[in-house]
C-alpha cells in the first residue's frame, strides 16, 4: 500500500511540474510591480510567478514541519499515557 501511495505521490508531484513549466513558458510578458515602498518596476511575469512559488514552497515547507512535529509529539504523549497493564495469571 506504501509503494503505491508514494507512486501516486510521485506522479502528482510530477505533473504539478510539468503544469508549473508550461505555465510559466505561456506568460513571459513584463508586469509592473509596485511592492509596499519600492517604486514600480517592470519585471518579467516568469521572476514574479517563480518568486511567488518559491515564497509558497518555503512557509509550506515550515508549516508542514510544524503541523509533523506535533503529531509526534501527540503520539508519544499518548504512547507514555497508555498504562500498559500485565494480563492477570489464570489459576
């Protein structure tokens, strides 16, 4: 079940790419870009878009390592919680 979960993964992985690319290749005109107090400026959309990819990917990833640890910790509070209690022997 594992091998096939990672293969899905894999793929969605894979293609989610291939959609970035052909997405990116599709819109290489020049924007104009006013950011909090920087001045406009004309960039093009392609460094805009990866930019933005790139700042989603990062608190993803941060979020993502948040979200594993505490269920880490959740599981091993409930694994020292378990009273592990010795079966009674019959007589």
């Amino acid at each position: 079940m594992s091998g096939l979960r990672n293969n899905l993964r894999m793929l969605i992985v894979i293609l989610a790419v291939i959609l970035v690319i052909v997405f990116l290749l599709q819109n290489t005109k020049t924007v104009p870009v006013k950011f909090l107090f920087f001045d406009e400026t004309d960039i093009p959309s392609v460094v805009l878009i990866m930019v933005t990819l790139l700042f989603g990917f990062v608190v993803g990833y941060f979020l993502g390592g948040t979200r594993s640890r505490r269920k880490a910790q959740a599981l091993e509070q409930q694994r020292s919680s378990d009273v592990v209690v010795p079966p009674t022997p019959s007589e």
